[in-house]
C-alpha cells in the first residue's frame, strides 16, 4: 500500500518531490498519485460542529469547492479508506473520527456537465449523471433489505438510455424524485440515512439562461431539490456548492432555514483557496520562495470573510511552470479558464457612468456598490447594478472595506484580472468602433493622407469615448499594449490593407506596419508617456525606427513610398507626428 499522505511537517522535512495537483479534483488521487496536498480537513471538522441540514457554499471557480466535495465524500462514506487521512489535520479528531468516518452512504453528483442547445438535451444530461451516480450502488439490486418495489424503483433510477433502444429512460416523475429514492433504499439498505453532495449546482442554470430554457430548468431543478432536500426523511445533511447564491424564491421554496455561506462569512473562510501560510509552505517544499512577492502581485487580492485568499488553480499552475522554467513569466491561467461572457456583458451595457467604474477599476482604484448576493439568473441581466454583484460573488472583484448600506469597496484583486479586463477592454473597443464604418474610414484615410491634425483629434475622440490605463503600478510595456491594441483594431478595419502587429522590418520589431495596395508602406510606433512629456514620447518612437530601420523591411516588400508616425499616450491625452 502507498505511503499515506504525511503532515505538512514531515513533507518539508523530506522534501519528496511530488507532483503538483493540476487539475485534480479527486481526493483519492492525492493519496494514490502521491500529489502535494494542502491540508483544508478540518473543513469536515467545522462543518459537523456548525450543523446545517443543507448547506449552500458559494465560491469562484478553480477555489477548490470540488476537491472539498471529494473529500467529504472520502471521509463520511460507507467502505472509506481511512489510511487517506491518516497524518491530516482531521485525523488528530479522534471521537469525531470514531463517530463519523466512514460511518453514512453518500451521494455525490456534479452538475457541471448538465447542459445543452435545448432543454431535452440538459434534460438528458442530468439522467445521465444520476443515473451514473446510482450504478455505483448496484448492490442494492440483492441487497435482502429492499423489496421488489424498492428494486423496481432503483432500476429505473439506472435505465438512462433514450426511448427507441431497448430500454426506457428514467421516466420524469422518477428524475425528479430520484436523489430522494436513492437515499431512502441506501437508508432502508445500512439502515443510516444518507449524506447528498451536490456540487456546481447552479450551473445548469446559467446554461439554460444563455440558451433559453431558463424557466422549465429551474422548475425541474426546484422539484428535484424539493424532493431530495425538504421532502426526504432519508436525507442526514446536505452539502451544495455553486458560484452563485441563487434566489430562494427560485429554486429553494419552501426550504427550511439553509445555511448559506458565501465569500462575505467568516465562518468557512479558510477553506477555500490557499491562505498566506498555505502559500508560503508550498513554495518552501518546493524551494520557490524567492517568487512570493510575484505570485502575490499576480494571484492573491482575494477576502474571503476576514481570510486573505489566494486563487490555488494560478498558483499550482505557475508554480509548475517555474519547475520547469525558473525565468517563467506569469500568466492568466484562472482568467483564461472560463468564456467571461458576463463581462463582455457587462461591456455592451455600460453606460458613460459604467465606463468611469471600470476605468477606476483597471487603474488600481476602488468603487462602492450595493451588493446583492441572493439573485436570479434573469435578476443579473435586469440591471446593470447587479453585474457587480455577480462579478464580486464569481471572483473578479472583491471586498476591500464594508460600507453602510449594504454596500463594499470593490477592487480588482490582482495583476491577473487586471490584464483580463484590459484585454476585455480593447476587445470591446475594437467591436464599437467598427460599427461606425464612416468615422473609421475617415480617421484610416488620414494615415496615407498624412493629416496629423485629423489623426490625433480622432484618436483624442477615441480616448475620451473609450477606458484609459494610467495606475502607476502597471507595467509601462502593458500601457502602451493597452494603447497598441486600440490603433491596431481601428487601423485593421481596412480591409484593403495589410496591417500587422510587431512584424519583423527591419533590425527589429515594429509596433505596427501597415501596406496598402498602392505600395504605400507606413510604420507606426507608439509610447507611453509616463511623466506626461508627449513631444518627447514622440521623438523617442520617431527615433526607434530610424535607429532600427524597421521601414526597410517594407521596402523589401516593394513598398514605393513610406510614412513614419510616432504617436504617444498619457491617459487619454495623445500626440501625433509624422518624420
């Protein structure tokens, strides 16, 4: 047998290379793969002592609500191997342990999965998914403590295939009664009632709202839970989790008291996510410690209750990266593992006075909003006041101080969802400005026209419509990125052209080069203005690409007569000027 896993302690003392746990939402993996495990079992611990018969935990994504769900499951479950938690915080419990490991039969379930175009389609999903959770209980079709109504009933929990093969699909009514039947037969079964573990639970919702089944999902899902959590005598305790604390008046009706804890409470705050000391051994077993400051510009920010959080799936995930390479540069491994649609969203909306929040946002600064974190999916889109509930609750933005009210200081919480939205930004900016077609064409056609005057007073025009980055703590490279990805999406609306970003013309790179049909070929090199001196800034870029020659490549390419721009930026204050 593998070697259990061994207290923090022990692990910095033999410094065992494990592995890092990217991905790995299994608990038993930790135990069997031999991956670096960051202690969170007192979790089981807090969770018995503060009872709940249901129990809602709302966390952003990639915080490890998943891997907490598998260990619960791994703790409570009839059959368990307790050698898992053998060297654990929990295990040092001992009459907790005696009472409760491996002591109940569990149900767990992810709702991730259920989903699709159509409403029959996530219908079909769900089937599958509790059927598959059934099948783990096959024994119940011999067990001697269930009758042939008890058998029916279970077999038709595991018959998910669709009508026309040779079998039925578990009928409606059964669907919707089937995590209440599972846990009476394992009940009438061990003769304990049973634990339900419902992880991503309000997924299947979002799903059906951007698909438009939003009203016949959350009746499904209300007379699931309904049945399984307020109608089931068989039921021990429950634990959900989700992204978002979904209105009782939806889904929950008529439920008794749930605990809800969201990432506002103290109570659960350290449980989810890596704490400044989780962090910190983590990067001493591994001999990373001389990166903290980094990672803790890139991934920590977050409050959970009165927790400083960092977000586990960035650090992992940089610091495999750093194994492999010690020059690694940081990356926006959280932000990139979603579609961030409701920011996009929350984009297209914005009003002048939205655009002013965002822009506070992106420079370092702070904005106070009521904060409502009990909402339907519809209630998200109805105001655009709620977007910053939903973006507080899902982990793009957090609570710096608590104001009267209701409301909180928000802020983005660190480096890498201020580059997410950044990017956001250009990429919101270059789909409004397209739709103009003749204000782009007019301010385009001034480039080969030579107009500097027209140039510059629509840039200017440009700048005061859209979100500028000036907070002194971002990098000047990604200011002037930021302003790069502005002129290269309007200059791109040219069809015509050939326009393209930091191409190779001469020693170097240029900013952007662009070649039109007429074997015009023009260089444009942007800066940002740090200490406001525009006239400088412009020289600066004027004097780079003659240095660099980067208007060689373009005659190279055939290019029969060149333009030279160099433009800068401060804020949204800008100059052109022409060689």
């Amino acid at each position: 047998m593998n070697c259990p896993i061994p207290l923090a302690s022990e692990r910095s003392v033999r410094k065992v290379r494990k592995k890092l746990p990217i991905g790995i939402e299994n608990f038993e993996e930790f135990f069997s793969e031999d991956f670096y495990y960051v202690d969170k079992t007192l979790f089981i611990k807090e969770l018995l002592q503060n009872w709940g018969k249901v129990n809602l935990f709302t966390r952003p994504r990639r915080f490890g609500k998943s891997l907490n769900m598998s260990m619960l499951k791994c703790f409570f479950e009839v059959g368990n191997v307790p050698a898992l938690f053998d060297g654990l915080k929990i295990a040092q419990e001992k009459m907790l342990c005696e009472k409760y490991m491996g002591k109940f039969p569990v149900i767990s379930i992810s709702l991730k999965s259920v989903g699709g175009l159509k409403y029959d389609s996530a219908v079909a999903a769900l089937r599958t998914v509790i059927g598959n959770e059934a099948g783990r209980f096959r024994f119940l079709r011999e067990s001697p403590k269930l009758d042939e109504d008890d058998k029916n009933s279970y077999n038709q929990l595991v018959n998910v295939e669709a009508k026309g093969s040779s079998r039925y699909a578990m009928p409606d009514d059964a669907l919707i009664a089937s995590l209440k039947t599972l846990s009476l037969l394992l009940e009438k079964h061990y003769g304990q009632k049973a634990i339900l573990l419902i992880d991503e639970y309000d997924v299947p919702l979002d799903k059906a709202f951007q698909r438009g089944y939003y009203d016949e999902m959350v009746s499904l899902i209300r007379s699931l839970f309904d049945n399984a959590l307020k109608t089931n005598n068989s039921l021990y305790f429950a634990v959900l989790t989700g992204c978002l604390r979904i209105s009782k008046e939806s889904i929950f009706i008529g439920l008794n008291n749930p605990k809800v804890h969201t990432i506002s409470d103290i109570r659960y705050d350290e449980y989810f996510g890596f704490t400044n000391a989780d962090v910190d051994e983590l990067l001493e077993f591994y001999e990373l410690s001389s990166y903290k400051n980094t990672i803790s510009d890139w991934y920590d920010g977050y409050r959970f209750g009165d927790t400083d959080v960092y977000c586990p799936w960035d650090v992992i995930n940089y610091c495999d990266e750093l194994l492999a390479d010690p020059n690694a540069e940081p990356e926006n491994y959280w932000a990139n593992t979603s579609g961030n649609d409701l920011l996009r969203r929350l984009l297209k909306k914005a009003n002048q006075s939205t655009r002013n929040d965002v822009e506070q946002l992106i420079n370092g600064g702070t904005i106070t909003e009521p904060i409502r974190q009990e909402l339907t999916y519809r209630e998200v889109e109805d105001s655009i006041d709620n977007i910053w509930s939903v973006l507080y609750s899902t982990g793009y933005l957090t609570c710096r101080k608590r104001v009267p009210g209701k409301k909180m200081e928000l802020a983005l919480p660190n480096r890498e969802v201020m580059e997410l939205f950044i990017d956001l930004v250009k990429d919101w900016f270059e789909e409004t400005t397209q739709a103009d077609s003749t204000r782009i064409n007019r301010f385009c056609a001034a480039f080969p026209d030579g107009d500097v005057e027209t140039i510059q007073e629509m840039l200017g025009d440009y700048l005061w419509d859209s979100i500028s980055v000036r907070d002194t703590a971002v990098r000047r490279n990604m200011k002037e990125n930021f302003y790069h990805g502005m002129v290269l999406g309007l200059l791109r609306s040219q069809g015509s052209w050939l326009v393209k970003s930091n191409a190779e013309t001469g020693e170097g790179y240029s900013d952007i080069s662009i070649q039109t049909p007429e074997r015009l070929g023009i260089v444009v090199e942007l800066k940002y203005a740090d200490d406001g001196n525009l006239e400088a800034a412009c020289a600066e870029a004027l004097n780079q690409i003659e240095e660099k020659k980067y208007a060689e490549g373009l005659k190279r390419r055939g290019m029969k007569k060149m333009m030279k721009y160099g433009i800068a930026f401060c804020e949204k204050e800008c100059m052109v000027v022409m060689a």
